[in-house]
C-alpha cells in the first residue's frame, strides 16, 4: 500500500500505516507547543492538552513532555524522547534503587517511575475528560518516551481498566521493567505492543539485563530496512553485523544513528512504499 497521506482515526489493531502515523507523532512530541497544535489539527484531531513537568537537580533529566490529542474517534497521547547519551548515562547508573512497577507489580528503573509520575495524572484527567465517544486510545513515543508510553499502558490496564489502551507503539525503547512486570503485561496486553527496533540502535540494549527486560511482541527493521515480526538469535546477530558494515566510514557510530526517530519513519515509508 502507498504511504499513507492522512491517519486513519478509524484504526484498530495493527498495521504499517497506523505505526508510521504514530511514528510521526512521536517525532512531532519534539516539537515546541504551537508546531504540535498546528499538526494536530492539520491530522484531523480538534482537541489538544500538553503535559510538562520540570525536574531540578539532582534528577538527571530536565523535564518530562507528552501531549494528548482527540477527535470524535481516537484519542493519542505521545510522550517525548531525549538524546541517546543522556539517556544511557543515567539508565547505566546502578545507585538508584528500583521503583515499584503499576500495581505494586514487579518493578521499573527509578527514572522511568519518577519520569512517568510526573505527568501521569495529567494523563489521566485528559483521557477522562476526552474520551466522550467511546474513543479508541493509543499510547506512543521514541527512546525514553517509548518507555513511558509502555509504562502508562501498564498503569492503566492494571491501574484504571476503564480507561484501558488500545494499543501501544513505541520505537527505540529502553529496557523498562523486571520480569515480574513484564509477565503481567504480556498475559493482559500483548496483542495490544508493538515494539519497533531499527538493527543497531543502542537504546534497546539499555539498562543491563538480567535486571530489566523487554515486554513482548518485536517489530524488527533489518539492516535492509525491511520490518521482520520475528528473527532469531543468530540471525539477528549477523543482520546486525551486516548493519555496522553499511557505512565503513562510522561503523561505531550505528547505535546512535539507527536511534534516530527520521529512520524509523523512513523505515516504515519504506515498508508501506
């Protein structure tokens, strides 16, 4: 099918064109406030509330930032990522200690629980206030977003059923959770994840197993760029090989790069082209 030129707010489940739309709107959770209103209304959506907490030292991150959108058949709420560097430096810090997972359910990385706190009622008054119609909701972000819009799924789902989410994609997420937790999520809500990881990205490998873990339900996007439902161990070991050796002039740079939210979106066009 051609890259879609519009969301279709009537989606549920998965596919392609739903995850390069929610693509898009974790790229656009970059964006300043006005850029967000702006596209989001240009997107069909006709409400639009901002979520932003400011952090001060020693938390290593500045802010937490998502935005909720709605329209008369889908509610969206994307949570904004940060740079790779910051984002390992603190998930490979071992002195904070664990914060407990959604109800009272295994346990998350101290950071993703006081990053997702933050914002986490706002989040939920929205969703009360917007959801009118019987909305289909949706969760989303990339890099540190993918990891609380994971993480606010499995709030709601064991937390707040009533408001349960329809789905969630998320692109360069972070290892989030213990097994526990992951468990729970995956017996509740696994055909409602859509994990994607583009070959080399570094974000993914962080924090260190065995401590964390993914949940289930891998989209993989090979060296080719191609979006795989599954691969096995060996082969993503040589495909993953193969996409350091694309570029011979910065091998060691493919982590950071395969990171980028533009290449998971060209990725997906690719697929959809």
């Amino acid at each position: 099918m051609p890259v879609p030129s519009t969301i279709d707010h009537h989606a549920t489940g998965y596919s392609l064109a739903h995850a390069y739309w929610l693509a898009q709107a974790s790229d656009l959770a970059y964006k300043d406030e006005a850029s967000i209103e702006r596209a989001a209304r240009g997107w069909g959506f006709d409400r639009v509330r901002h979520h932003q907490t400011r952090f001060t030292p020693p938390f290593p991150l500045t802010d937490t930032q998502a935005f909720t959108v709605a329209s008369d058949h889908m509610v969206i709420t994307a949570f904004r990522g940060t740079e790779p560097k910051e984002l390992r430096d603190w998930l490979s810090d071992a002195t904070t200690p664990p914060w407990l997972g959604p109800a009272g359910t295994g346990y998350i990385h101290y950071g993703f629980g006081e990053a997702l706190q933050s914002v986490f009622p706002a989040v939920l008054g929205t969703l009360d206030e917007f959801r009118t119609n019987g909305q289909t909701v949706w969760f989303t972000g990339h890099s540190l977003g993918g990891a609380l819009a994971m993480l606010a799924a499995a709030r709601l789902h064991l937390e707040e059923p009533r408001l349960r989410a329809d789905g969630v994609y998320t692109f360069g997420q972070p290892r989030t959770c213990d097994r526990v937790l992951a468990a729970a999520y995956n017996k509740g809500f696994r055909e409602h994840m859509y994990r994607f990881v583009n070959n080399n990205d570094i974000v993914p490998q962080l924090p260190p197993e065995p401590a964390y873990t993914h949940v289930d339900t891998l989209k993989y996007i090979d060296a080719s760029g191609k979006v795989r439902d599954s691969m096995t161990v060996l082969g993503g070991l040589a495909d993953r090989a193969k996409g350091l050796t694309a570029d011979p002039l910065a091998p060691a740079s493919a982590g950071v790069l395969d990171h980028s939210i533009h290449r998971y979106i060209a990725a997906l066009e690719k697929n959809l082209a």
